[in-house]
C-alpha cells in the first residue's frame, strides 16, 4: 500500500474514491481563506485541492515526500513548496501566516510533537489567524466499521474529540469541532479550528 501511495495519480485517486478530498474541501471552507491572505500547508501532500483557492494568495506547503511536491510544483508554480519537516528552524525563516492547515497530519504525531506543532502555528499566525486541521478520530455510538477503520488507520495516534481539543488549548484562545461524515466510507472525523 504505501508504495501505490507513493504513485501521486493514485493517492489523489484514492482520496477521491474514498471521498477524503471532500474532508479537505470542507476544512478549506471553514478556513475561509481570503484573497491577499499567507497560508502555510503542514503535511501538504499533492496539494491537489489549491485550485479551488484564491489564486492571489501566499501559499507555503510542506512535506517530506519528494514526488508529491515535484508534482504540485510543476501543476501551481505560483506556490512554494519545501521539502522537509516543519519545525522551529523552519518555522524561523517563513512569513506571519493567516491560515494554517494540518489536514490529516496531527493523528500521525504524538501528543508531544502535535503540541509542539501547535505552539510553532500559534507563533506564526498574525492575530486573528486560524488553524484548521482535519483527521481520523473516535467518536461516540460510532459504528463497527467506522472504528475498525479508526483502529486501522496508518495513522497511530488516533484520539477522540476531547483528545484533539486537549492539543490545541495550550496554545489557542478559542478551539472548536465538529464530526464530520462526508466520507463515501463510514468513517469518524474531526473538523477543528483553533484561532489566536
């Protein structure tokens, strides 16, 4: 599996056949990214979804696979990509950001590494900037094959709402989520938005 994943034409199509590009889509809406705003992309992927923002904003995305970003680089030249793990020493020669997103990144990182992360977006966001992330979790009356897909997930840190919500607090002024179901499988997601 992780090697069809690695063929980009695959995992978009995936995504799509799973309806994960409709996770996406639905965390971009409830960014609400504005044209003239920065956004910065942790875990970015293809970043097959940037066509459906404004195309007059700065755009930094950041992933550790080489083939995804050649990919976006050659389809939104406009955007700049870098190759790596985002972290302090990263984080020290970006721009203020309005927008961060984390789009199915955070049940991939331990709790202490996700609330590193969410201390480096919370220093980089301009007042009133928001991050939006979007990921696998366990949810309350969730069917059989929604949490064997929670249990299954390549993700290893898959957490409830409450788990989620603990990350971001210690370094946002106010959170909020919500479940998502817009997947084409039965699977629990959770939607939050953390703003400083």
């Amino acid at each position: 599996m992780k090697k069809l994943l690695s063929n980009v034409n695959a995992y978009i199509g995936l995504q799509k056949a799973l309806g994960a590009d409709r996770l996406r889509y639905a965390a971009l809406e409830a960014a609400g990214i504005q044209p003239g705003e920065t956004v910065l992309d942790i875990g970015c992927g293809p970043a097959y979804y940037l066509d459906r923002l404004p195309s007059d904003i700065t755009y930094h995305g950041f992933d550790t696979s080489q083939p995804y970003l050649e990919w976006a680089g050659r389809r939104f030249p406009s955007a700049s990509f870098h190759h790596g793990i985002f972290d302090a020493d990263a984080a020290a020669g970006l721009p203020e950001f309005d927008v961060v997103l984390m789009l199915g990144l955070l049940h991939h990182v331990d709790d202490a590494h996700a609330q590193e992360l969410m201390r480096l977006c919370a220093e980089k966001l301009n007042p009133g900037g928001r991050l939006v992330t979007v990921d696998t979790c366990y949810s309350p009356g969730q069917g059989r094959i929604s949490k064997w897909i929670s249990d299954n997930d390549r993700g290893e840190f898959v957490r409830d709402a409450d788990g989620f919500m603990a990350l971001a607090r210690g370094s946002f002024d106010k959170v909020d989520g919500r479940h998502l179901d817009s997947m084409r499988v039965p699977a629990a997601m959770w939607l939050m938005t953390s703003t400083v």
